[in-house]
C-alpha cells in the first residue's frame, strides 16, 4: 500500500513572513489543520494548527513554523508513514519526490487506511504488517528474533466444539500475546487463522520468557488449548540477511510442525534445548518437506507444550 493512495496534492501555502493570525484566518476559513510555508518556490517549513495555539497572533509565521519537515516518497509504504508519525509525534508528513513538493499525508488518513488491516476478532494487524517490519529489518540488516505461534489440533477444537468457541481461543490467545508482547521491541500479528507472528528485537533473556510464556498450558472452559511454537534467533541464524522474509517465514512455521512432532514424545524443555543446540535440521526437514509435500505435515503428531 503506497503513500500515493492516500496523499492529498491539494496543499495550501504561506509566506514564512506572514503573521500567525492571518495563518490562522486562512486555516479556519479553509477548515484545514496546516499550511506549508514557502518562500520563492522552497519549501522552508509547516505551520500546525498546534503552532498557531502556542504562538502570539501578532508573531511572524517564520517564528511560529515546525522548519525540520519529516518527509516521505510517493512510493513508500503507509507503514513507513506510520512510523514516522510514531517516532516524532507528528500529525502530518509532507510528500517530496526529487525535491519537489507532491503533496501531504495526514495521520487521520492514515490510520483510517491501516484500520483497514486489522484483523476484527482480535483487534491486531494482519500479516502484511509484519511482512514490512520483517523486510524493513532486513533491508536495514538489524538482527531480530522471529516467532511462530500455532494453536494444536485447532480443527478439531472447533469440530468438537464449535466456530464461535473457536473464535474465543483465538481472542484468548491474542489477549495472551498482547499482555506479553512490547510495544517500543515487539512486533505482532495474526498472520492466518490460528497462526500468530512476533518480530522483536528484545534481548535473548526476554525471548526466553516470552517462549516460556507462549508455551504455558491454557484452560478454556475446561477445554486444554496448547500452542506449538517456531522460533529463530537472528542474531544466530547462519547467513540470515541472505533470506527473504518469506523463506524465515517458512523456517518457523516449519519448525513449529517439527514440535508439534515431538509432541507425545519429549516435553517443551527438550525441545527447547534442541533449537539451542542447533539440532534441528531446518535444511534438510525442508527437504524432506518439498519432496513429501502436504503428507508431512498431516503425518507428523501434534505435540502439547
């Protein structure tokens, strides 16, 4: 979803010599929330309707402007606007293309888009979210840890049980996720169906909390729910940077059907100790994988963490 989509081309504009007051009669008769100010066609700076509240009427707009403009490109992604809109507090972002001004995106427009990706039973975003911070990460080569939470036997808890039970699993383990997850290092969404996905760059000792967390038993009106879970440690991870998000993506969701192998056979702790000591042939399970296709995955236990 690029800028382009949502960015408005119609931008009003001030002299920086201007006063704040006739910017402010200007603002209200057009009912807008800013004004760029430019001077002999450059682009010197953006007055808010916050700058205008927390300056003298009679001061000139020059001394009133927010000068250090944040700035995006037609083509970026609306994620990258959001960002930027987080990091620095801001309402607005002007749009330039080879220095020149192309338009302004507004946090309301914004926000109003991404509702657009958010998943209605648990109120988190969907995976195209964490498909740009995963590929922004890697494009920035800053190692992350990459987790994969999928429910055991979900099928059958909503054969068993119904799709409206079914649901409150899922919200349950959203709610489970919300409360462990941080919001300045972690990253999360409900990638597909009982499928959940964390990108965060928090320390090893805190991820070794969350797993130990994510993995915890759960009881649902009386029904046992577990969880199997896939991880990588970016910071490990041999050649990481050489992957495309979708191929660890990939590694993760496999390996969480490799616990859910092991499931009647070795508790979480082995398992555990097996991702550390790198015993998990991710390479030659995909293998194995490709050559066998979905019989893999169907054949293999489920296991309860």
């Amino acid at each position: 979803m690029k800028i382009s989509e949502i960015m408005t081309t119609s931008v009003h504009t001030i002299s920086s010599w201007k006063s704040v007051s006739s910017a402010a009669e200007q603002m209200n008769e057009r009912k807008i929330g800013s004004l760029l100010v430019v001077d002999h066609n450059e682009v010197m700076g953006i007055l808010t309707s916050r700058d205008v509240r927390s300056a003298h009427p009679n001061r000139i707009v020059a001394d009133a402007m927010t000068p250090s403009l944040i700035t995006v490109t037609p083509d970026q992604d609306i994620w990258h606007a959001y960002h930027l809109l987080k990091a620095h507090q801001i309402e607005r972002i002007l749009v330039m293309e080879d220095s020149q001004m192309k338009g302004l995106v507004t946090r309301e427009e914004i926000m109003r888009k991404l509702s657009e990706s958010l998943d209605a039973h648990t109120g988190l975003y969907r995976a195209p979210y964490i498909r740009y911070i995963g590929e922004e990460l890697l494009k920035q080569r800053k190692p992350f840890h990459l987790i994969f939470v999928d429910i055991n036997d979900f099928g059958r808890i909503n054969k068993e049980h119904g799709h409206p039970f079914g649901d409150d699993v899922i919200r349950a383990l959203s709610t489970r996720l919300v409360n462990l997850v941080h919001e300045k290092d972690d990253f999360l969404c409900r990638y597909a169906g009982d499928e959940f996905v964390i990108i965060s760059l928090a320390d090893e000792e805190r991820i070794d909390e969350y797993l130990k967390q994510i993995t915890k038993p759960m009881v649902l009106d009386d029904v046992p729910i577990s969880v199997a879970v896939g991880y990588l440690n970016g910071r490990k991870e041999p050649e990481f940077f050489s992957h495309s998000l979708k191929e660890l993506l990939r590694k993760v969701s496999l390996m969480s059907s490799l616990n859910k192998q092991y499931k009647k056979e070795r508790s979480w702790g082995d398992l555990y100790d097996l991702r550390r000591q790198e015993e998990i042939d991710i390479s030659s399970k995909e293998s194995e994988d490709e050559q066998q296709g979905e019989g893999v995955r169907k054949g293999i236990p489920n296991i309860y963490l």
